[in-house]
C-alpha cells in the first residue's frame, strides 16, 4: 500500500476531472432534500400537531448537520456556481452559529496539517481522554461557548488565530456583526410568539450531541502522522447518515481528494477502498470502541490497529 500522495499521482488524469465535476443540479437536489426535512418537521412543530414534541430531535439533528453543508461549501464542491457555494455556506453558518468566512479558513487550516500537534486548529480543543471528558464533549455545551466567543470576538475585531488571513478580517467582521444583529430579531421575536425558540434553538441543542459524535469518529484515535490514510477514518453507515451528512462519511476519500463533490465521494470509494487503514463498521461500533479504551487507561493517537481493520464492505450506491 502506498499513502495517498502516490494514489493520486495514479489516477488518470482524465478520471481526475470526472471526479471533480460539480454540478448545481446535484448540489441542489441534495439542498432541495434537506432544506424540505428541516421544513417540514418545522413546520409540524410550529403547528404543535400531536406529539410535536417527538420530532424536536428529528429538527435538531436535521439542522445541526446543515454544518456538513457548511463544510462542502468551504470547499465550493456542492455547487458549480462559486457564488452559491459561498451564499448557501453563510446561511448554513448562520442557522447553527458557525461564521462561515471564519470558518473556511479554519478548515482550510485543518487540511493542510490534518492531526498534526500544534498545526491542525482541530487539535487546539484536545479529544476526550477520559468517559467524564467524553460526556463533555458530547453535551456539546463547550461548543456553543466556544462558537459564541468566536463570533463575539470577530465582531469586535479581536480575533487574532494564526490561520486566518489578515485580508479576510474585515470580511469576518461585518460577517459576524450581521450574524449578530439577525440573533438579535430572532430574540426579540420572542417577546410574542416561542416559535424560534422551538423550532430552532431548542432542536439545535438536542441535535448537537448528534453532530459531536459524528464528528469524533472522523480523526478520534487516528494517528497523528501525516498519511490521510491513516489519519482520518472511513465509516460505514447506512443512507440516511450518509444523506444527512452529504457523504462525508466517506471522510478519508474526502481528505485525500477534496476537490471531489458529495455525491462522487462513492465513485472514489469504490477506486480507494482497498487502500483504506482506520475505518469503523458504525458510529455505534466507534463509540463503543473508543469509550473502551478509555475505561482501560487507552490514549488516542494509537496506531491504525486500534479501529477495525476488517476489509471494507462492497460499496453502497450514491
């Protein structure tokens, strides 16, 4: 096996382009599909329909995982139009608190030095090591404090990280002070109507522990090395995750090759699977796995052999 820098000096150079055509058909078919789902189980909860309070975690995880979105639209592969990814990746940013200007450079930064100590921003909020830091991480409540001080202190032009370009402060600013002021309506509609506040922030607090242990399993215990294939982890999972999350389980194929679009990520399976060291045959399966060393003193940053290693399974379809 070689690492991926050999596996793509091996594809063709035509297979490359095919793999990263974009499409706004795709992108917005998909968009089409999840905007419908947050939508309609809104739309349910705002008309209190029998047991309304039951798709309140449907709404919430629905709308955390616009942060997938957000994370392709970083990258401008959702969508041919460079316009509408960088439109539809704001609005996404907006709903779930996250500064999407602020955030493509964090990102950008997390590709670059993915897993390595002291260059991935990532690793600047360590992974649990502990059940206790575990059940932290998963109440998602340091990640609201952490996002509101993001947007606070880009608001105040405060925000100094060494990943962010010092051109694209200004943007930041007025990104973030708008998103402030439409924090501010949101809140003052509830002076006469809790719609907001159950239709958005609360699924969202519920949705968010969801997203946290997705998240984990993308680089949780990977080594930190620079191989993609060994850093960063493949999950296998059924449609429904994989709709939700626009294909990023598929998370080593991403990293090896992100110009490729969301719904090409299976066709890059199929080409990269028998390449493929970290994977998981779930997001149960990981979480199980990941607690276990802990409860046993374990560490992350093990070697490849501490996730399951069994031959990936055929591919599923798009």
């Amino acid at each position: 096996m070689g690492d991926h820098v050999t596996f793509l000096a091996a594809l063709p150079a035509e297979r490359k382009a095919e793999l990263t055509a974009t499409s706004d058909a795709a992108g917005l078919r998909r968009l089409a599909q999840h905007a419908a789902l947050i939508a309609g189980a809104g739309g349910l909860i705002a008309a209190q329909v029998p047991g309304w309070w039951l798709l309140v975690p449907l709404q919430g995880i629905a709308l955390v995982f616009l942060f997938t979105l957000e994370h392709e639209c970083t990258h401008r592969t959702p969508f041919r139009s460079a316009a509408l990814n960088d439109a539809v990746g704001r609005v996404a940013g907006t709903a779930i608190f996250l500064p999407f200007s602020w955030f493509r450079a964090f990102h950008l930064a997390h590709h670059r030095f993915t897993n390595l100590p002291g260059q991935d921003p990532e690793l600047d909020s360590p992974k649990p090591e502990t059940v206790g830091q575990w059940l932290r991480h998963v109440s998602g409540l340091g990640v609201w404090r952490s996002q509101a001080a993001v947007i606070l202190r880009l608001a105040l032009g405060r925000e100094r990280a060494r990943y962010l370009p010092p051109r694209a402060l200004p943007r930041m600013r007025r990104e973030a002070r708008a998103m402030l002021g439409l924090y501010a309506l949101a809140a003052a509609s509830l002076l006469w109507s809790p719609l907001v506040l159950w239709v958005w922030l609360v699924p969202l607090l519920v949705g968010q522990p969801f997203l946290r242990l997705y998240l984990l399993a993308e680089h949780g215990d990977c080594p930190r090395v620079a191989s993609m294939f060994e850093n960063t982890r493949t999950t296998f999972t059924n449609r429904l995750v994989r709709f939700l999350a626009w294909n990023m389980p598929y998370h080593v194929e991403h990293h090896v090759f992100p110009a490729v679009p969301f719904h090409k990520l299976p066709e890059l399976h199929r080409l990269m699977r028998r390449e493929l060291r970290v994977t998981a045959p779930g997001y149960a399966a990981f979480t199980r796995t990941y607690l276990a060393r802990r409860r046993v003193g374990g560490r992350a940053g093990g070697p490849p052999g501490t996730t399951d290693q069994r031959p990936a399974p055929p591919p599923p379809r798009a």
